[in-house]
C-alpha cells in the first residue's frame, strides 16, 4: 500500500500542492448478524481506500480515493486541484506536523489469533446462550472481527505503519415487545474477549423490565448504565474539538481553565491505551499518540488540537489530528470509589437508565439536548427497581456534568454504532436530571 501512497504523493506535488496527507487504509472484516436465537447472516469484504488531505496557497481540501488506479489517481488530483483553486485561503492555516518521528507498539492491539479465528459463531452462541439462562426469549446482534492496516506518508518527511485487529459483540435480548435488555464486549486481543458478558447483562435487564409501566416526568437523580452514559460522553469528545468550537458545535467556547463539572470529575483521551478499540501508533499528521487531558478534576484543561490548531493558539499539538478536524481516540471517565450496589443504595427516588439513542442536541452552543432511554428502564426507590417506559432525558450536558455527584469504581470500555468514539465509563450518578415524556 505505500506504493500507491508514495504515487499520490508524488502526483499531488507534481501538481504544485504545498502539504499533502495520503492515509491508506486496508480492512478485512467480518460480519456475523443473528436474529431469534440463532446465525441469520455471515458476511467478510476487504476494502482499500486512500484519505487525501492537500493544501494550495493555505486553500485546503480532502477526498477519499477508493479505486487506487493510476489513471483514476491522477484524474482526482487534478480534478482536486480545480476544485482548490476556487476556494478562499484559509489565513489561520498553519501547517502539518514535521517529520520524521520514532514510534512506540501500544500493547494489547493487535493479535493473530483474531486474523486466523476460524468459529466466531462459537462466540455467538456463547452470547445468545448466556442471554437465555438469565431468562431472555429472543436474543438478536451483531458480531464484527476486524483486522486492519494503516499506511501514513505526508509531504513533511512521516513514513508510518500500523497494524491492528478487533473483535466485538452487541446483543440485544427480548422477553416481549415492551421487555428488552442491551450488552455489549469490545476488545483488541481475543482472550480478553467475553461475549457471555454481553448476552448475560442483555438477559439480566430484560428479565428486569417486565411489565414497565409509563415513566414519570419532572427533577430525578439519574444511574446512567455505562453503555448510556458512554453515548453522552461520545457526543462530547466531538464538542472538544477546536474544529467544532471554532465551527460554533461546542458548548466549551471560553470554558478554558474553567470549572465545568463536578470536582470528582477527570477526563482523558488516551490514544495509545492498551486494548483501547481506537487506540493508533500516530495520528492523521504521524504525531505519536499519547494521553491528554480534557477535564481535570471539574476544571477545562484543553481542546483537541493539529498542528495547525495548535500554532494558531500558540500550544502544542495534543496528538489528536484527523485529516480536517482533530477527533478523540478513548475518551476516559476516570472511575470513582462507589461499588455498584453502593452506588444504587445513594438514590431514594430517582431512575436507572441503562442505554440511549436519537441522542440530538437542539443547541450546540449551549448544549442543550435530548435523548430517548431504550432497553430496561428503572424507577429506583430505596434501592429496588421498578421497569418504566416511554421518557426521554431533556437536559443540558454542562449541566450533566456539573451534577454528577458520585462515581463506580469499576470502568467499563464501550463501543458500538451508538458510541462510535470509544469510550471508557463507570456507572454515574446524576442529580437532578430533567426527565419528560417521549412522544409516541
């Protein structure tokens, strides 16, 4: 694959472009969906594409190549060339990063015994299995084995490879129509994998979430379940972009070295952790990965930067370029010293929410949103649980953050099509939180 970099390269600059970013990408995935029990589809696909970043005169643009002929190279170079020249400059461009740099492995992410699984069925039937004993009747997902490869050459002298691999289950278990529970496993390396887990903690809320009845509105302490919370948590690292600041997508404009949220609130992204579903050797501009932190105990540390953003801001890059816009790798909620039991034990009135979706925000700049509450929903009086339906949260996220008031000890790493940025996330605890009815 660097031969085709090496050629995008070298055309782009034969065509006068000043800094260019060529990322190849190789994937092999595989598919297994099940539905009622059992194996419904099996799918694998190999894809190759190239992500071009270019710059003319402080004129930026980006493209996706995904048929990698020389003569279709050169005619979406020129054709991106034309294209370039009609736009304005972009005066606060600042550059890419310079080359080269020395890399480090990032421990548990890659392994070859997810390349040569031969029965990932295996997997799924240890899932819906695991589903069923905890009293589940219908069990449905969705079961992916990834192996990927990462090829970077820029015009600043970066030369960089990565090569990775992932398995990952979502299981969704159902009792009735109105009774359903949601689990999910995500992990780098195969024998870190617990599909059991999945489907067992699927089974466990559907069996729960019998016979709910309409929720309540009004002012409640809220459990968000890790695979809720992680969603909310994924909407924010896009908000901590400088692109989406700048783009007017943030509610952190002028937050910076400011409390934000509650002081027992820390949260990092940490883009070469061990076994991290998004975790890379380098970033878009080859700068080596590393932790940064956003939030420090409650207080706004930074923003995501390129090198680009960074110069314009006089800082440093923190790591966290794509090809446009920098973008989180695993953001971290620093767990707390709550068991889960200990956690419940807090709320004498208040809901157990364990997953979201249509999570929409009405305002970006103030952060104002809503989001509607799937799968098992609790109300929690004195620590028993009653299964409620049909409530949506409707709240602000700094809000949110300010009003978490207790923490689990125990972090759990989420990712899904739900939470695309992976996202690593204990049980918490919310004060306060504004709950209405879901429109039918």
């Amino acid at each position: 694959m660097f031969d085709v970099n090496e050629l995008v390269l070298k055309k782009a600059k034969e065509l006068g472009f000043g800094d260019v970013v060529v990322l190849g990408y190789e994937r092999d995935r595989r598919q297994i969906r099940f539905a009622n029990n059992e194996v419904t589809v099996a799918k694998n696909w190999h894809e190759r594409r190239v992500e071009l970043f270019v710059e003319l005169e402080k004129r930026v643009a980006g493209t996706t190549i995904t048929e990698l002929s020389k003569e279709n190279i050169e005619r979406t170079l020129k054709m991106l060339l034309s294209s370039v020249k009609g736009m304005a400059p972009k005066e606060d461009y600042n550059g890419i990063a310079e080359g080269p740099f020395e890399y480090r492995e990032v421990p548990e992410t890659f392994d070859r015994a997810i390349i040569e699984l031969d029965e990932p069925n295996e997997y799924v039937e240890r899932a819906i299995n695991a589903a069923l004993e905890q009293g589940a009747k219908r069990v449905a997902g969705v079961l992916y084995t990834d192996h990927d490869k990462v090829y970077l050459t820029t015009s600043n002298g970066v030369e960089a490879f990565d090569e990775g691999t992932g398995i990952e289950i979502s299981v969704r278990a159902f009792i009735g129509d109105l009774e359903s529970g949601h689990g999910t496993n995500s992990v780098r390396v195969l024998k870190k994998f617990d599909p059991e887990s999945a489907g067992r903690k699927a089974g466990e809320i559907a069996k729960l979430a019998r016979n709910p009845e309409q929720g309540p509105e009004g002012k409640f302490d809220v459990i968000f379940d890790p695979l809720a919370f992680a969603n909310l948590l994924s909407y924010m690292s896009f908000m901590t972009s400088a692109y989406a600041a700048e783009a007017g997508f943030s509610p952190f404009v002028n937050k910076l070295g400011q409390r934000i949220a509650n002081e027992i609130v820390t949260i990092r992204d940490v883009g070469n952790m061990p076994n991290g579903y998004g975790s890379r050797r380098f970033d878009d501009e080859g700068v080596p990965t590393r932790e940064t932190t956003i939030i420090e105990d409650g207080t706004f540390r930074t923003f995501l930067l390129n090198t680009s953003l960074a110069r314009k801001y006089k800082t440093e890059t923190t790591a966290n370029a794509g090809l446009i816009m920098p973008h989180a790798w695993n953001i971290v909620l620093e767990p707390g010293d709550f068991s889960r039991g200990e956690l419940f034990s807090e709320v004498k009135h208040g809901i157990y929410i364990t997953n979201v979706w249509y999570t929409r925000f009405q305002n970006y700049v103030t952060g104002d949103f809503s989001t509607i509450p799937r799968d098992g929903i609790f109300l929690v009086e004195n620590g028993e649980l009653r299964p409620i339906r049909n409530i949506r949260v409707s709240d602000n996220l700094l809000g949110i953050m300010s009003r978490i008031s207790a923490l689990g000890r125990d972090p759990h790493h989420i990712h899904w099509w739900e939470v695309s940025t992976p996202v690593s996330t204990p049980y918490v605890l919310v004060k306060d939180v504004g709950i209405t009815r879901a429109t039918k």
